[in-house]
C-alpha cells in the first residue's frame, strides 16, 4: 500500500484538478471525498493510533461532500463540518506545543481584516463566516508550533478558504475554483505529513520516514 499510495493519491488530485477546471461535477464527485480518507490511511500508518488530526480528516471528508451539493444549506453544513476539522486540529497542535504570541496576534489582526472588507456582501453568512474564520486563523497560527512544513498548511489553508470568502461575497476571481482547491490539497498534505512525522516511536522511526519519502512526489509539495 505504501509504493501504491503516492500513485493513488496523485490519480485522485489530478481526477479533482480536473473536474474543477473543467466543471465536470461527475469527476469531483468521484475524486473529492477520497482525498482526506486517503491521507488519513497514510496517517494511521504511519502514527499507528487515532489522534485528534485524525478526526479533524474525518471531518474535512464530510466537509467535502456537503459541499459538493448546491445551496445555502450544503454550504453551512459544510463550514460546520469544517469548523469541527479546524477545532480537532487546532486542539491537537495546542497540546504539542505553543506557537509565539506573535504569531497568534497577526493571525488575529489579519482575521479582523478580512472579516471587516468582506462584512458588508456576506449578508446572512456574516456570523457563521465571523466564527469559523476565527477558529481557522487561530489553527493556522497554532501549526506554527508545530513545525514550518504544517505552519504552511495552516497558511495555505486560510489561503483556500479565503478566496471561498470571497467567492461567497460574490467576488469571483479568474481561476478562483482551481486555486481553492489547489491551496486546500496542499494544506491538507503538509498538515498531515507533518503531524505524522512527529513523535515517532525508535523501532519505526526509520521505516516511516521512507513512507513519507516516497509520499513527497505526490502532489509536488
């Protein structure tokens, strides 16, 4: 499963990036949801326990599906779904260790700064855009603790869900769709490969780093 892995996964990205740029619903259909079970397959073989990140997996992948589907109510559905990902992270990275106060004070300030340009065309998402960008920020400062490779993931994945924002605010930028998901799979990656890199016991240490390894072509990250 470990040579297969990198193969599978790239397959999926590109069956994605593709359904995306071509607005083909049928190719995300079958591509999307398998993107966070899949990286969650290559974390639980490699920490070998379930943890907090791996929840956080499970609740991108609900997250994903909901909003594959139209409307407002998929949409808040899966922003909820999304807000229990970035609370299990969130939690996660917090028990491991502390990220400068700093690095929390400029998430925050950036937060307050796109919540204030985007307030006025939000309309009704106002208040759940208001608390989940909140939760998102403070996970992206709290990967900082964690290491540079999730202190990435962490940015790109504000990144993603920004320019989701900003779609919802009736902004569309060219190639936005392509962006946002682009940004999203490699947040998920670098978070995922750098938590499984962490505290790995003596007698496995060697063969997960050749697991990780191997994974690092995947998606060119």
């Amino acid at each position: 499963m470990r040579r297969l892995w990198p193969w599978l996964f790239g397959l999926v990205v590109a069956v994605e990036l593709t359904g995306v740029t071509l607005d083909v619903p049928a190719l995300q259909w079958a591509a999307k949801p398998l993107l966070a079970p899949l990286l969650l397959v290559l974390l639980l073989g490699v920490r070998r326990q379930w943890d907090l990140v791996a929840t956080g997996l499970v609740f991108a992948t609900a997250g994903d599906v909901a909003l594959l589907l139209p409307g407002t109510t998929a949409f808040l559905v899966g922003m909820g779904c999304f807000l229990g990902t970035q609370l299990a992270f969130l939690t996660a990275f917090l028990r491991h260790r502390r990220a400068p106060l700093v690095v929390f004070a400029g998430y925050l300030v950036l937060w307050a700064a796109a919540n204030a340009l985007l307030w006025g065309q939000l309309g009704d998402l106002r208040l759940p855009v208001l608390g989940y960008s909140l939760a998102l920020c403070l996970m992206a400062a709290a990967a900082a603790g964690v290491s540079r490779r999730a202190a990435a993931g962490g940015a790109l994945f504000l990144l993603s869900d920004l320019l989701i924002g900003v779609g919802a605010a009736g902004v569309e930028l060219p190639g936005r769709g392509p962006l946002v998901m682009v940004t999203y799979i490699a947040a998920l990656y670098l978070i995922t490969t750098a938590w499984a890199r962490l505290d790995e016991p003596e007698g496995r240490a060697g063969s997960a780093s050749g697991a990780l390894a191997r994974t690092g072509p995947a998606i060119g990250a």
